[in-house]
C-alpha cells in the first residue's frame, strides 16, 4: 500500500471541485481437495487504485494499477476529462455533501493471522475432511473448499477523509454427494465469517463432514416431499438466502429507481412505500448491521467514506428504510444507510448489501415444532429462482423433515416453496429466540455493469411461517 496517500493527494494537479483516492490490496488463497487428494492451491495478489473526481456536480472515476505518481495523474486528468463531458446529461445533481469527511480505522479482529498459515496446513485440513464424508460405499464424491481472503483499503479525499480499513475473512464449502443407482443426493455447508484461521478448525471440519456424509446417505431411502399446503418452519442456512433474495435486493434504491433494470432487474418497491408498506408482520425486524464482530460484511465506513451505523429497515413488519448509500439518497429523498460499495480498485461504489440481518424473536425451536400439527422443516439451500421484481420466487432445499402432531418424524427428500414477497413475510407465524440465531452470507452476490461478485452477511433465528406451498419434484 502507498506509505502516504494524503501526500499523494495533495500532490495531484486537478480542477476537480473534489477528489476521492481509494487504494485496494487484495490477496485471495483458494484452496481445495476432492476425495482425499488436492484439487486446487492457488493465490492471486490484486492491487489498486481509484480515482473519483466532482466536477459541475457530476462524479467520474478512473482507476490504475500503475502505482506511479505519473499514472495517478493521468488517471485524474482523465476522470475529471469524464466528468466535465457527461456532467450535462447528470440524472442528479451530487456536491460536497456526497463525501463529507470522515476519519477512522477499521480491522478485523482475528486470533490466528491468515498470512501465517501455512498452504500444508489448510490443505491437511481440506483433505481430512474430504476424508470424513466417506461415511459409506454411496458415497461417490467429497469436495472441500476453502477460501481465505485479506483486503486492505485505505480511502483519502480532498475534504479531508482519511479511513483505513483492513478486512480478514474466510468462507469455507463443504459437499458430499451420494448415489444409489440413479437416485443422487447432496448435502453441503458453506460458512462464511470475517476472522482468521481459527475459522478453519479441524475438528469442527471433521464432524460437519462426517454429519453431511451421513444425512447424503439418509437422504437416498428417503421419502419424497409431499404436495400441498403445509406450515413451513425454515432452518438459517436457509432462511439467509430468503432474506437475501426477497428483501435484500428489492429494498435496493439504485434497483428501485431503475438503474438495475437492464441487468439484475427491478423491484415491486416503490418510493412511495417507504413508511407507509407492512411487509410482513409485526414479528418481522430487521436491520442494516455493518458492526457485527465475526459476520461477513462487517465495516465502519462504506467506499464512499460514510460512517456505518445500525438501522432499522423493517420494524414490527413496516418498511422503513431502503439499502441506498449517499448519493441514491439524496437522489429519492429517502432514508438509507452506509451501503455503498465496490467490489475492486477498479470498480465505482454502488448501493449493496452489507450485513442485512433478521432480529431473535421470543420461541425457542422446541416450542415452534411442538406448534405445528401439519408442517416441515427445511435446511440449505440447493436451488432458487425469483423473478425479477424480487416478487414470486421459489426455493429448494437439500434436506427437510416433516412435523407431524408437534414432532420432528421422518426425513423427507428434495422439499420445495414458492410464494410471494409480501405475503410470505406476512405469514411469518413464530420468529425464535437467540439460542436459534446463525450467521451465514455469501461470498458472490452479483450485480452491477460491468458486473461486481461482492461478500454480503445474515444473520436469521429458525422462523415459523404459515399457509406455504410446499412442492416436491427431482433437483
């Protein structure tokens, strides 16, 4: 990284009304074994920077990763060049408080720094734990993958911003196959959290393999899921996904004002609906968390240099806030938070999820089940489709058991829902307490032209809902 980017900045001739300098170092090791021998070791370095400019209250971006003071300079005469020749076909006028000054450090707290483990190491564990999903002859493929990623960023600006933040994380992946004849099943777990390699621990490894292989296996005698209308009780490695999926993305104000359409697509949110829409019930909370120690998308200030702060965007099932950074707020006129963000040095800040969470409630898992005369539990996630006003959707799950008269029974294969955004969340029954609550996310939430693949975090209790359309059918 630049020993002193404020002098850098200081350095550079411009005619900007301001000027933003973000530096980016990233360094990615991916690692992975398939049945007890390496499939993949690998490690790439990404290092750069970006330039962002005001100019007649436009914004423009250039970026390089030629770290000379030649190369900065030509990047901002070139951004400023950008700026000056589309600033007359602006959608909203932006100034100096777009990028108010804020100073900070953020850094992921970590017990055993990534740099220090040794490729042997975190390949040993890999390979064992390949090892472990061999838990019978039907199973035909064990795959294990890990993905360590350090990030340092440092954010300067002509308004006197100087952050610098320096992110740990590890995302790991899990999956064993088994087959009987023409019948396959899959079971996986794929964690995700910022710390170090104290994430990767062998024995916990070993025994979620070991519990996957084993579920794989089950899942081949199982039952088929029923048809029919049931009470749908969905496990957090689930239940994430569904957060993500239906209201993540359509609370996005860069999605709602149109600017995704041609890609990602639109929303059924309008602006108008912010304080006034129930989104689900009165049990539904959830919040924009950028401050969770150990979740995915953990930081105290976003890509534009905004402090990350809580806040509601739900409340007792009302809409309240969208997931806009700065700029698409000033654009609506509507409430956001510290969510602008890119995905590289060489990509401009756009409204994304960061960590998008749903509150504990007060029933613990025993007291959901005992509820539910007809109903099933659903875990992990295989399969999703959602249209693109974030509106009807449907998902598949790996592995699922019914409740019957207030029990957990018998194993049921390849369960399926579908529903609609609004009335799903309103038929939200039971939202459970603390003891219930997970941190998943994902480490390639995709959206923006030219595309950005970028690491969001949720957090979700096991939830109750009721009246679902429960499907059954092959993967």
């Amino acid at each position: 990284m630049s020993q002193d980017l404020v002098k850098r900045l200081k350095n550079i001739r411009h005619k900007a009304d301001w000027i933003g300098l973000r530096e980016v170092k990233e360094t990615i090791r991916h690692s992975a074994a398939r049945n007890g021998k390496i499939e993949n070791n690998a490690i790439s370095i990404d290092h750069g920077l970006m330039v962002e400019v005001l100019v007649n209250g436009h914004f423009a971006y250039c970026s390089t990763a030629n770290m000379t003071d030649e190369a900065l300079q030509q990047a901002c005469n070139r951004a400023t060049a950008l700026a000056q020749h589309t600033a007359p076909w602006k959608t909203f006028p932006a100034n100096l408080e777009h990028r108010p000054a804020a100073k900070g450090i953020y850094q992921t707290d970590t017990h055993f720094p990534l740099h220090k483990a040794t490729a042997s190491e975190v390949m040993g564990m890999l390979i064992d734990a390949t090892l472990k999903m061999k838990v019978s002859d039907k199973i035909v493929n064990c795959l294990s993958h890990g993905m360590l990623v350090e990030s340092e960023t440092t954010f300067v600006s002509s308004a006197g911003a100087e952050i610098h933040q320096t992110i740990s994380s590890v995302a790991s992946y899990l999956r064993a196959t088994a087959q009987d004849g023409t019948e396959t099943q899959n079971r996986s777990i794929s964690p995700v959290n910022q710390g170090g390699l104290e994430l990767l621990n062998k024995e916990t490894l070993e025994n979620e393999a070991e519990r996957i292989g084993k579920e794989a296996v089950e899942l081949l005698s199982a039952e088929p899921c029923p048809t029919g209308v049931y009470d749908l009780l969905l496990a957090p490695d689930q239940l994430y996904l569904q957060i993500h999926e239906s209201i993540g993305h359509p609370l996005e104000l860069d999605r709602i004002l149109g600017d995704e359409r041609n890609y990602a697509g639109w929303s059924f949110v309008q602006l108008s609906d912010f304080g006034q829409l129930q989104y689900g019930s009165p049990l539904l909370n959830v919040v924009f968390d950028p401050m969770v120690v150990g979740e995915y998308a953990s930081y105290a200030f976003d890509d534009t240099g905004i402090p990350a702060t809580r806040q509601y965007l739900i409340k007792d099932g009302l809409l309240l806030r969208g997931i806009g950074g700065i700029d698409s707020q000033k654009r609506a006129s509507i409430p956001g938070v510290s969510s602008m963000r890119a995905s590289s040095w060489n990509r401009p800040p756009i409204d994304r999820m960061g960590n998008i969470n749903l509150e504990p409630g007060t029933s613990s898992f025993a007291e959901m089940v005992s509820g539910v005369e007809r109903g099933i539990y659903m875990m992990t996630n295989t399969s999703w489709s959602i249209d693109d006003y974030r509106n009807k959707f449907q998902f598949g799950c790996e592995y699922a058991k019914l409740i019957e008269n207030g029990k957990l029974t018998k194993t049921i294969k390849n369960p399926n829902y579908r529903g609609m955004t609004t009335p799903f969340w309103t038929n939200l029954k039971k939202v459970g307490d603390r003891s219930t609550f997970e941190v998943w996310g994902s480490p390639n939430c995709g959206k923006g032209e030219p595309n950005q693949a970028i690491r969001v975090g949720h957090g979700t209790p096991a939830c109750l809902f009721e009246n679902v359309e429960i499907f059954g059918g092959v993967k």
